[in-house]
C-alpha cells in the first residue's frame, strides 16, 4: 500500500491534524449545555437588577405601615417586610448592591493575585517570602478572615470589597503562580529571551497569556464566593449598611421574622441560591473547556 | 517519618509567625484612632485612656508586638474589653461547644460525601449519577446560614421537631445535644459535602481508568475488594486535601451557624465581639482558628505519607 493509498484511506483522513478554524473553545462552550443553562441564569439575573428602575413594582425603601409583614399576595409578588417594604423590589434593587460588590472584588483580587502570582512565579528570589506570606492569610478560613476583617475596617461597601479582598486575592496568587511556574520553563520563554525580549514584555505576551484558563475559571468561582460571602458579612452584622437593600442585609433584616414572616429571608437567599448556582454552572463548564485537569480547589 | 514530621513541623513556623502577626496587625486597621473607634462616641476621656492603656496603645509600635509575643508565649491572649476576663479563657471554655458541633458535621460530610461520590463514580453517566452531581453543585450554591433559617422554619416552627436553638452539652444528655446539633450540623455539611463528593467522584474516576483494577477484576477478585481496597484507598490523597479545606469551612461557618442557633460556641463569641468591637477577642479568636488551620494542614500531609509510601519516601 503507498503512501497515497493510506491517506485516501476516510478513517485516516479524518484522524490527520487540521490547522484549526474560528475559535473552537468558544463554540465548545457554546454548545456545553450546562454552562449555557448558568450564563442564561446568570444574564436574567443581571438583567432583571440593572431594570430595577422598570420592573420594581414599588420603591426598595418606602415604608407602609398599612402592610407591615404581609404575605406574598398578587400585590407584592414577595410579601412585605417589618416595614412594610416591598420584598420583591428590595430583591430587585438589592441584587445591584450584591452583584457589584462580587464584581469588584473579582477585579481587584484578580489584578493583585496576578500581580503578586507572577512575582512569586517568575522572579524566583521573590518566591519564598511572597508565597508564604500568601500562605498565612489562606491559613483562615475565607469567610472568617473576611469578617474580622470587614469588622476592624467597618462597614461601608469599600470596606467589604477591600476585605473579601484580601481574602481571595492570596488565592487567585497561588494559582497564577503555578501556572507561572509551568509556562516559565517551556523553550518558547527562552527563545523570547534569546531574541531580546525583557521581563514586562515576555510576561505580557507570553506568561499571561498562557496562564488564563485557569485564571478565568478561578474568576468564577471568586464571583460565586464573594455573593455568599457578602450575604454572611452582611447576616453577622458588618455588611452594606441599611437601608440600601442587599441581598444579605435582607436576609439579615428578616431574620427575627422567621417564625411569622418567613418570606422576609427565603427569597433572597433563594435568589443568591439561583445566581450561584448560575455561576458554578459556568465555572464547571470553563473548566470542562479551558483546563479539564483542574481540580476542584480553593474557598 | 520522623525526620518528615520535624521537617513539617519547621515548615510550619513561619507561617504561625504571620498568622499571629496578621492577627496583631488588625489593631493598626481600625480607621483614625483606634481607642476613640472601639469605645464608641459616648466614651468619656477617662474611658478612652483605659481602652488606650488596656489595649497598649500609648506605647510604641515596636512595644506592641513584643508585649503581644511575649504573651503569646504564656498562652495569654489579652483582656477582652467588655467580657471582663481572659479572652483566652473566654475560647478555651466555649471550644468543647463548637468542636463538638464541627466534629457532627465532619462526620455527615465524610459519611455522605464519599457514599454518594462512590456511588455516582461507580454508575457512571446513570440518573443516580447525574441527579447526585447536580445536587451536590446546588449544595455548593445554598448560602449554609440561610439554610439554617429555612431549616428552622421548616423543622422547629412549622413541624416542631426540633427547637429552634440553644445547646445541650452530650455530656449532659445526649439526646439532647443530637436535638439541638442536628440542624446546624446538617446546615454546615451540605455545601462541604457537596464539594467531597464531587472530589471523590472524579478522583475514584480516574483511579478505576487505570490498568491494575482492570487487573483486579480480571483476576476474579470481589467487587468490593476492588472497590474498597484497590480503588478507594488511592484515593485517600486529593480527597484528604478537600477534607483539610472542609474543615477550615466548617469551622469558619459554625462561626456563622452558631448565632443562627444560637449556640454558645467559639463562633457566637467572635461574632458577639465583631458586633460589640471587642478587638482582643476578635483578634485571639481569629488567631486561635488561624493556628489550628495549620495544625489541621500539617496533619493532612502527614496522613498522605501515611496513606501513600510515594510521599514518604519523596525526599
């Protein structure tokens, strides 16, 4: 058989590598189910928030005390609050409180997590002193460190992303750094080299870029985190400050109406459960897509 | 393994040296002048030169620390402001409290998550398989306090089987302290357990891929020999690494859980303290927990070099 006739052979044909077209990552994910099912949880939640001001059948803060504590009826989809608040349109306007916050701290973690990832992972004499000083901060428990933390800065909304902060960012590092670690040593890092490249140049072109998968898949599960963490800053007292609504200080505010009042504190929770949720969906699919040996790892 | 566990052990030092330097270093981030902040608005002069005077702050910085170290190394945490006693006291009494409720809520996540981790491995791709793994993603996403409030709702108001907090020590009726533990217990475990049984799923996956169970079965062993000797115990690594998490987790959330039930812990104590200002406690309990995080680390790498020779003999 020549060489002609195997190639010609379908089976072989099919097998033998292609340049590849478009971009075949994205439409993996695009066709991964279950991450569609949480990017389409994910845009009606965001979506719904940022139309607060269409959709929110009343104001997130006024009181009506004719209502105090009324149960989900087809005025007020969600019930009413102590105050006779409107439950659903605190939700609504409590969700832009919430989200930003996981968006600022997803940002500023991964900024300085790469930063200090790629100090620790690059220049080596950095390596020891950073990475254990990462260690120390990731020795508390993420929620608790975030506490103690929100409680000696005090409560404002800064002060929640700068301590959930300083909470996650160590962990952005330490994976960053791996990744550093890994891509540092490939032959193309020396060929750069060779060719004149300095250190901002080869980080920037070829070290981050190399390092992604992971850091996006990370991204995600900061933003997850932070939602939670946000809502338990928030339950022990030393969140976003009343009366601007916020998912967690909702629940919070609900809490001494458990008995009669239930509702005050299901449905927000509820709908930081769906978000997540949401949220994890696409972090699994990343995952599954951008870097299938990552394991389940930080928090 | 000796000289491993010493090697561990020296490892460890530096990072106990930062972990009880954040600790100290919280006082320096209390914003303006921390004695004015702490004792609140209605604090008269003499007030805020006791806080000062009690908390070391009209001393130098460098003072500071090594007042703080040196008690550190008399197991003294300093005076809690408002409790008007040893805050290391004050957590040595409650820490029997809420390692009994984090050991009970240890136990479900151990319990559940490698059962329906192995289950789910072991029927691949069937319904049982994907409704365990999409409950334990949910799991993941239930914020565990809220859960404790629905829990209440649901199983002490509603149906009353349960009351709705407190705590009943098991020395003094057992009975008693599986009523009042079971709820937060369950709270607490439902997001970690979620989390190992994922880890056991794709960790017992790729083990049963490899050629020496194919080999196990070949040779007509029993399937739970396969199972139970060959498969699950090499495992025994990354799931441990996700347990060392766990229990960081779990004892960070019964910080939370605990005032959810109120449950006179080690949890309710830091939060009555982050609520009141009470720094010193904030700060010893933060470091009491921070200290054992790394205890519990150093014994999860000694049980890998128990689990697996490879380790052992590494270096």
């Amino acid at each position: 058989m020549s060489t002609e006739d195997i190639l010609a052979d379908p089976a072989v044909d099919a097998a033998r590598p292609r340049p590849t077209q478009g971009y075949p990552r994205l439409r993996r994910l695009l066709r991964h189910r279950l991450f569609m099912t949480g990017a389409i949880i994910l845009v009606i939640v965001l979506l719904a928030t940022l139309a607060a001001d269409l959709i929110a059948p009343y104001s997130p803060l006024k009181n009506d005390f004719r209502y105090r504590l009324g149960a989900p009826n087809a005025v007020h989809l969600m019930g009413t609050d102590n105050f006779g608040r409107d439950v659903l349109s605190r939700v609504l306007y409590g969700g832009r409180t919430s989200l930003a916050i996981g968006l600022m701290v997803v940002l500023a973690s991964t900024f300085f997590g790469t930063l200090i990832g790629v100090a620790g992972g690059y220049f080596s004499r950095l390596d020891n002193p950073v990475m254990r000083l990462m260690d120390a901060l990731m020795a508390f428990p993420g929620v608790l460190l975030a506490i103690a933390l929100a409680a000696v800065l005090g409560p404002s909304v800064l002060d929640v992303v700068i301590a959930l902060t300083v909470t996650y960012a160590p962990r952005t590092a330490r994976i960053v750094r791996a990744a550093v670690l890994v891509v540092r040593r490939m032959e193309y890092i020396d060929a750069a080299r060779v060719a004149g490249a300095g250190h901002l140049r080869i980080i920037w072109r070829h070290v981050l870029p190399n390092s992604l998968g992971p850091l996006i898949v990370q991204m995600t599960f900061i933003f997850a985190v932070s939602i939670l963490a946000e809502a338990v800053l928030s339950f022990v007292g030393v969140g976003p400050p009343p009366p601007t609504p916020s998912w967690g200080n909702i629940i919070a505010d609900g809490r001494s109406y458990i008995p009669s009042a239930p509702w005050i504190s299901l449905f927000p929770g509820l709908v930081i459960a769906i978000t997540v949720l949401g949220v994890n969906l696409m972090g699994d699919g990343l995952r599954d897509v951008l870097d299938p040996r990552l394991k389940l790892e930080g928090r | 393994m000796a000289s491993l566990i010493i090697r561990r052990l020296a490892s460890a030092l530096p990072v106990l040296l930062l972990v009880s330097l954040i600790s100290f270093v919280l006082i320096w981030l209390v914003p303006g002048d921390a004695a004015a902040e702490l004792a609140g608005p209605s604090a008269s002069p003499e007030e805020l030169a006791h806080i000062r005077t009690d908390l070391g702050l009209d001393q130098p910085v460098w003072i500071q620390a090594l007042h703080w170290y040196r008690n550190l190394l008399h197991g003294d945490l300093g005076q809690s402001l408002l409790l008007g006693r040893s805050v290391a006291a004050a957590i040595l009494e409650r820490l029997p409290v809420t390692l009994s409720l984090t050991g009970f809520a240890l136990v479900i996540t151990l319990l559940f998550g490698i059962g329906s981790g192995t289950i789910a491995a072991l029927k691949r791709n069937s319904w049982i398989d994907q409704a365990v793994m999409m409950t334990a993603l949910v799991g993941l996403s239930l914020p565990d306090f809220w859960l404790g409030l629905v829990a209440i709702y649901v199983f002490s108001v509603a149906l009353g089987w349960f009351p709705t907090g407190g705590f009943v020590a098991f020395g003094d009726s057992p009975v008693g302290w599986l009523q009042t533990t079971t709820l937060p217990a369950i709270a607490l475990a439902l997001t970690q357990t979620g989390l190992l049984a994922r880890m056991t799923r794709s960790s017992l996956l790729e083990v049963l891929s490899q050629d020496y169970i194919r080999t196990a079965w070949a040779k007509g062993l029993p399937g739970r020999i396969v199972i139970l000797k060959h498969a699950l115990l090499n495992i025994a690594v990354p799931v441990l690494t996700v347990l060392g998490i766990s229990i960081g987790i779990l004892f960070s959330g019964a910080v939370v859980i605990e005032s959810v039930f109120a449950i006179p812990g080690v949890g309710r104590l830091i939060i009555d303290a982050v609520l009141r200002r009470d720094l010193p406690v904030i700060q010893g309990g933060i470091l009491i927990i921070g200290v054992f995080m790394v205890t519990v680390n150093i014994a999860v790498d000694l049980l890998y070099a128990a689990f697996d020779p490879r380790v052992r003999h590494e270096h």
